[in-house]
C-alpha cells in the first residue's frame, strides 16, 4: 500500500486540499447509461440509483463494487469532560475502547451485519485534549500529528469508508467547532448528547459559549478552530476524510461529532467532501442543523444517538442494496422485457 506523504503543519494540509482529484465523470456516465438500461422504469429505485452513480464516480470504474468495505472509529479523550458536560464520566472512555476489541459494542454487530472491516483506533490515549476553557485544546502540532494519524488510516485498495467516533464530552467539542465555525451562539449548536436533561444542556452551551468568548480572535480560520476547542479525534476524522478524497474512496458519514470535521474541511474548499454522503440525521438538534449547512441530504432517519459510526454501518446496507440491484438486474433486451411506449 502506498503511504500519504504526512503534512508538517497546517499550511501542508492546506496544500494538500488545493490537489484533490475529481471524480471520473466518464464512469458515472457509464453508470448512468446501464441504469436506464435495467428493468424498471426510470428513477424507480429513487436515491438507489443516486449512490451507485456516486459510487462509481469516485471508485473510477463502472460498475461499482463493494468488496472491501471500512469503518473506522476514532476515539479521543477531553479533559473539558471536568466541566460535566456529559452524562457519562470520562472514564467510560477508556472502557468503551476495551468493549470494543471484545466485540461487545452496537458497532461491532453492525461491521459484521454490514460485511464491513472494523478498525477502533485510540488518538492521544493518555493525552486529552485540553480544557479549552482555558487554553486551546490543542496545539497546532498536536492538532497535526492527529490529522496524520487519519491520513495514514485508509488503504489504497478499499471500496467504500464510513467514519465514525468515540469520546466522553465530544459533542461538547463538536457544537464548540461548529459555532466557532459559523459565528453562531453556543445554543444553536448544544444538544443533549449522552442523555443531558434541559439544566445540563444550558449549563454544557454556558461552557462552550465561555471558550467562544475567550478565543474568539482565534476562530478565523478553520483550523484554528479546531485546534482551538476541538480534539484529537475530530482531527484525525478530518485526516481521514481528507485521505480518501486522495484515495478516490467514496465516504460515509455517522453523526453529528463525524459531520463537524467534514464541515471544517468543506470550509476550506467548498467542493472538498462531494465524495461524501451522511449515512443518517442523528436525534442529536445540531445534525440537521449541520447537514443543511453543508449541503447533504442524510439516506436514514432513526432516531439514533450512539455514535461508534453506529447510522453510517446501518446505511452501508442500503448503498448494499443499491449496488446489488445496479450490478445484478437484467436489462430490457437481455430480459426480453418490453419497454415504455
């Protein structure tokens, strides 16, 4: 496997952003040919058909496949979690990682559900991110060595990506960054996560709104909004998402904590993440809020809160679904099946 060459700073990744290579228009229009070509009338299979175009034009080739699938879940540790802005201690951070390589998280069935590949990789285990009440939770080379260690995540040679996340007080971090991000209160982007009833959802905005308030001449750029008052997951999630624009590897998004690092790279190049799809709208209020701000319509609707890349794996079977029908449907003319008249 070819390795991504990593970035020393923030103006390498900068650079790296003005390189991303296009999709191959040639093997969506070959997509979109065969298509018309299946047994149904046209636009039968609705957003079905969609994804397998999208598939194809970022897999360059036609017709799509799937045969490696990967989910990879990020886990970070933040020492804002002090602040009890979660309804869980931080400790069950370090738990959920031990859970998930016994296999006992909700991820862990779905990977399989979804004949997908599961990688849990720990960012700064030991070395949380900083009580960005304070200070930044990052600096700008703590911030690029975990964007590195997602650039250097994805293989060359897999089909399809889906990213996900783990880390008590994460989405405190994540409405933190989209607020910085957008030049927005606090409130507009805090929701409950883990479970926080309405005083703790005011007291988590009052804190995040406290740190907007302390760095605000820091959150002109996009990175420096993340370094600020996000962490080491978020970053690395990005260097991810930013590695398979590389690759040419289609993605699938979870969450709302997975949506935000997407969110901050589309604020450095507005066509950075069209090779992305949000694979469900979580229950968490900021989700819809963010997936209007950067244009993506989600495949599913579940109610689902958890995380873990948990929506994103329940969605990879519908883009399964999707490329079964494409790849497998006879034609009208192999079929003998007349057409519309």
């Amino acid at each position: 496997m070819s390795t991504l060459t990593p970035v020393s700073s923030f103006d390498d990744l900068r650079s790296l952003v003005r390189q991303l290579p296009q999709p191959d228009t040639a093997a969506a229009e070959a997509c979109r040919r065969h298509e018309a070509e299946l047994t149904k009338p046209a636009g039968a299979l609705g957003r079905l058909e969609e994804l397998t175009c999208w598939l194809s034009a970022w897999q360059g080739r036609h017709p799509p496949r799937l045969d490696r699938v990967l989910i990879l879940v990020f886990v970070g540790w933040h020492e804002i979690a002090k602040h009890k802005v979660s309804a869980y201690p931080a400790e069950v951070t370090d738990q959920m990682v031990l859970n998930f390589q016994a296999g006992g998280a909700a991820i862990n069935q779905l990977a399989r559900l979804a004949g997908a590949e599961l990688q849990v990789i720990p960012v700064g285990q030991g070395r949380p991110a900083h009580d960005f009440t304070r200070r930044p939770a990052m600096s700008e080379a703590g911030c690029v060595r975990a964007l590195n260690i997602g650039l250097s995540a994805v293989p060359e040679d897999i089909d399809l990506l889906a990213i996900g996340e783990m880390g008590i007080a994460n989405t405190t971090a994540a409405a933190a960054i989209a607020a910085g991000l957008y030049g927005e209160p606090a409130t507009a982007w805090t929701g409950p996560g883990t479970g926080l009833d309405t005083s703790g959802v005011a007291h988590k905005a009052e804190v995040i709104q406290g740190a907007l308030d302390r760095h605000r001449a820091a959150l002109k750029d996009p990175l420096e909004v993340l370094r600020y008052v996000g962490g080491r997951e978020l970053a690395a999630m990005l260097g991810a998402i930013l590695a398979a624009r590389l690759r040419r590897v289609p993605v699938i998004l979870d969450g709302f904590t997975s949506t935000v690092p997407a969110a901050v790279l589309q604020a450095l190049d507005p066509a950075s993440i069209e090779h992305c799809r949000s694979g469900h709208c979580s229950a968490e209020p900021g989700h819809r809020r963010l997936l209007d701000r950067i244009g993506q319509r989600p495949l599913l609707e579940l109610g689902m809160r958890l995380g873990e890349a948990s929506g994103a794996a329940v969605a990879l079977q519908l883009v399964r679904a999707a490329v079964a029908c494409h790849n497998g449907m006879a034609t009208f003319e192999s079929a003998g099946v007349s057409r519309k008249r």
